[in-house]
C-alpha cells in the first residue's frame, strides 16, 4: 500500500467510525434502531475503501467484504441490549462500541483489498 493509500483509508475510516460513533451515542437509548443507519455507512465506507485500490463495487471480494458487515452488527446489538438503557454510560459505551467496530472491519476491508490488489491471495 502507498503512503497515499494509508491516508485515504485513514480518512475514510477515521471519518466513518467518529459518524458511527455519534449514531451510536444518539440513538443509544431510543427504540429507534441505530443499525439502520450505522449499517449503510459502514457499506459505504467499504465500497470507498475498495476504489482506494481499484477494486470494483460487483466483484465477489466487495460482496464478501461487506457481507462481514453483518459480525458487527450482531455484536454491536448485543451490547445496546446489554447497556443501551444506562443514562450517560449506555450512550459512551454504544457510541464506542459503534466506531471501534467501524474502524475493524475497515481495516479488515483494507487488508483484502490490499492483499487482492497485490496478488497475495
């Protein structure tokens, strides 16, 4: 990966994780699903991550990849089920969980973008 890559994917994620992150903290102890939108931010996060390196938005590698959306996803819920309802706690503690699992499965996304684009598969 370039030192032009890295800053992009950085930006991408970084961005996407603190919006995550606010969703999470927002929506933290309302009945609204947060997923609905934390969802398709994090696909779209992927899909810019992959023109980062090129690959495009129909091919398997994407499909998959965004697929494994859906492992943060039943995490995160578990824990807004667990702690969604603590005043002020609850909050923290989704909007955390909400960026941190953005931020992992952008850099997973990174990694096999990186390793499809240099052939290491």
């Amino acid at each position: 990966m370039t030192n032009e890559q890295r800053k992009k994917c950085e930006e991408i994620i970084h961005s996407v994780a603190a919006g995550t992150g606010a969703v999470g903290a927002g929506l933290s102890s309302t009945l609204v699903a947060d997923t609905a939108v934390i969802t398709p931010m994090q696909a779209k996060m992927i899909e810019d991550l992959g023109n980062v390196f090129g690959v495009e938005k129909g091919t398997a590698v994407m499909q998959g990849t965004i697929s494994s959306v859906v492992a943060g996803i039943v995490g995160k819920n578990l824990v807004k089920i667990v702690t969604g309802w603590i005043p002020i706690a609850g909050n923290i503690i989704n909007a955390a969980t909400a960026a941190g699992i953005t931020e992992a499965i952008g850099w997973m996304a990174v990694d096999q973008f990186e390793r499809l684009t240099n052939k290491a598969w």
